[in-house]
C-alpha cells in the first residue's frame, strides 16, 4: 500500500477556520446523520477522516461511543480541544488504522473521499468495511451529481470551491464527480443503500449503506 500523500501543509491553513466557516454549511448532513446513527441503534462510531471532530462530538454528546481518526495533526489538535468522555482521537492514516476488525457498529466518512485519489478512496473504503461488525453500517457524507438546474448551478459553486483547494485537491474531485460521485462510489464498493438524503440542492448527499441486505 503507498503512504497516502502528505497535505499536511494544506490542512495546516484551514484547521483554524474549519469549524467557523466550513463545519457550519454541514449542519444539515450532521443532523441527518446522527438521526441515521439513532435509527440503527448503533453504540460504537468510527469517523474515518474525522477533522475537527464536529460530527464525533456532536455523536459523542448523542450517547454514542465515538473513535475519530485522522491524518492531520493540525484537524487533530482542533479535535482534541473537544472533550468528552465517549470521544477519542487517533492520529493513523484511515486506509490502515491498526484498530481491530469488526469493533464497531457504524463507520462514518464525511466530505473526504471526493478529496483522494482513487486507489487511497477504495483502500479506505475496504478498511470501513474491515473495521465494522458483520450487521454494521458505513454512512458516506459526499458529492453527487444533481442534474436538475438549480443542482447544476450548486456545482459550479462546489467546482469552484474545489479549485481554491488546490491542484491536486481539485483533480481528485475531478475524478471523483466523472466516477458517478457518491452513487458511483457506493456502487463500485459493493454497498447496499439503506437509506439516502440529498442537501444543498442534491449537491451533497447522506448515505447509509451495509454490506448486506436487510
Ligand atoms: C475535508 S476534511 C473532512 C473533515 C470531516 N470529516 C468533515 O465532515 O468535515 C478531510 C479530512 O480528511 C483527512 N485525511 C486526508 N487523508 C487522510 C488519510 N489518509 N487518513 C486519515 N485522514 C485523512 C484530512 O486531514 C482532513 O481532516
């Protein structure tokens, strides 16, 4: 396996400001995600590419037993600052985490796949898959692919943001959208769809998908 690339540098800039400018535009996909978490009945939560850690404490402060892993030991220290006693932070790249295998009831990737390249994208979706239990669940926060008006004009907004990312950020979003986005994704790693809700004009979409049907 390579080691996944180092942006560090990249999330050294944003870690500051994410939870004031962009974890706020995602309140709406945490919401739908904690109320899919509730629905499950899960009690242990894996956040693969956890950032700042809103999304875990928000799940943490739900009652649930939340493990956040990142790469960025900048999003780290923002994450860190966020205590509470169902909550832990491991700093491991999330396509080999090291945790053990089916130790948890759902794994969360929220807004990070569209951002890797493709190889890394299914690495980390097959440890997703590795970490949860036999009837676990794997929720995906990510782009898709509206194609009514108002969606399309979303994408242009998404495409822009996207390119301030970065030129390698913004080639892997790039492949990500012409690979089908979030559905194409899902497909690809053999999930079955249990349940999907789109945000932001269709632009983002919350899914909660397993490895078997119901
Ligand atoms: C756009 S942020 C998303 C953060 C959060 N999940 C959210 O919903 O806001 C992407 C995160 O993926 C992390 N990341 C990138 N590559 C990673 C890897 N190989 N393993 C773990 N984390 C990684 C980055 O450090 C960053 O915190």
């Amino acid at each position: 396996m390579k080691p996944a690339p180092d942006r560090s540098a990249e999330y050294q800039v944003v870690a500051p400001v994410y939870d004031r400018l962009i974890a706020p535009l995602l309140a709406s996909e945490y919401h739908k995600a904690q109320i899919l978490t509730e629905h499950i009945k899960a009690k242990t939560v894996v956040d693969l590419c956890c950032g700042t850690g809103v999304l875990a404490k928000q799940l943490a402060t739900g009652g649930f037993t939340v493990t956040g892993v990142d790469l960025s030991v900048d999003m780290l220290k923002q994450a860190r600052g966020k205590h509470h006693p169902n909550l832990t932070f491991l700093h491991a790249n999330a396509a080999r985490t090291g945790l053990p295998a089916d130790r948890f009831d759902l794994a969360i990737i929220s807004m990070a796949l569209h951002e890797k390249p493709a190889d890394l994208r299914e690495q980390i979706m097959l440890e997703a898959k590795r970490l949860i239990t036999p009837s676990g669940h794997i929720l995906l926060i990510d782009y898709s692919r509206p194609t009514s008006l108002t969606g399309r004009f979303a994408r242009m907004v998404a495409e822009a943001i996207e390119r301030l990312a970065g030129r390698e950020h913004h080639a892997h979003y790039r492949t990500f959208i012409a690979a089908g986005g979030l559905e194409g994704l899902i497909d690809r790693a053999n999930m079955v769809v249990r349940a999907c809700h789109s945000f932001h004009m269709g632009l983002i979409k919350v899914c909660l998908t397993s490895t078997t049907h119901p």
